[in-house]
C-alpha cells in the first residue's frame, strides 16, 4: 500500500505540539524536515526526525523539541529506578 503523505503532513502533525512558533522558527522547521524526510521511506521519519533535532537542537526551531525529549527521557529513568 502506498501512502500518501508527505513531509509537510509530517511538519503540521509536529507543529500541531508546538504551538506558539514564530512564522520564521516554523518556516526553518518546515525546510529542514523536507530535507531530512524527503525520499526517504514513511518508516524511517520518525527516526529521521529526532536525528535532525538532535543536530539542530541549539536552533530556535528545534529546541523545544529536544528539551521535551530530554525531559521524558528523565522521567521515564526515574520512573524506572
């Protein structure tokens, strides 16, 4: 079966978590998931997604998103311990 979407799709369901953005930080968003999702199968977007935070994380765009990962990852260990 084919899907039918693409990163844009991808970029709404991600901005949809962070409201608030600037035009600017949601456009940069927006460009860099393209690039790093585009011509890649759907599986792999996810993953895909969180590398290019990782490498973007001192960004304005990107930021909020890696410090709300890092945040669950502290509390899923300490949940765990």
């Amino acid at each position: 079966m084919n899907s039918t979407r693409v990163p844009d799709d991808f970029s709404d369901a991600v901005l949809a978590r962070c409201p608030g953005m600037s035009a600017r930080d949601d456009s940069r968003l927006r460009a860099k998931v393209r690039e790093a999702l585009e011509g890649h199968p759907e599986e792999e977007w996810t993953v895909r997604f969180a590398d290019m935070i990782i490498r973007h994380r001192d960004e304005p765009f990107a930021k909020p998103f890696f410090e709300r990962s890092v945040a669950q990852g502290v509390r899923g260990m300490l949940d765990n311990s």
